[in-house]
C-alpha cells in the first residue's frame, strides 16, 4: 500500500478558500482510499517561519505533496488533487 503525504498549507484560522483546499484533498484522498492509496493529510500555517523557509509559499491556499509544493494561490477541484497525487506516486 502507497502512502503519500500532502500538506494544505493556509492561514490559521482557515479561510473559505483555504477550507475548500482541504475539502478538495480530502474528496479526492477518500476515491483514492478505494484503490489502496493512503493520504496522510496535514494542514500547516503559511504564517509559520518553518513552511515559508521551506517550500517559499507566500499565497494562500498552498498544497505541497510529498514536500513539492503543487498549487499556490487557487483553489484545485478534487479531480485535479486526485490527478496530481497519483502523478506523485508513479
């Protein structure tokens, strides 16, 4: 089983925009559960030092997937966070 990590990187507390980035990863985390992919979803505060050092998001909603930031500043369908986590593990 393939496990893949992906971090929706927004302020803290949660915009709208950044709760529908979540959303999004989570629909898409639940259809690929049913193919034996796991998603570890974490969330992470664009505020912190750490994550602007890191991946150099300065645009909220952010999603990084396995540490590659892949979407800054928009809010991704599902369809699209689902494509793009199955691009990660090939």
């Amino acid at each position: 089983m393939k496990e893949v990590k992906v971090e929706v990187i927004g302020t803290e507390p949660p915009c709208m925009r950044c709760q529908s980035a979540k959303k999004a990863v989570e629909k898409a985390a639940e259809k690929l559960k049913q193919s034996g992919l796991i998603v570890k979803i974490e969330k992470a505060n664009i505020m912190s030092k750490e994550i602007v050092q890191k991946y150099g998001v300065l645009v909220s909603p952010a999603i990084a997937i396995n540490d590659t930031v892949k979407v800054m500043g928009r809010v991704p369908s599902s369809e699209e966070m689902e494509r793009m986590i199955k691009e990660a593990i090939e």
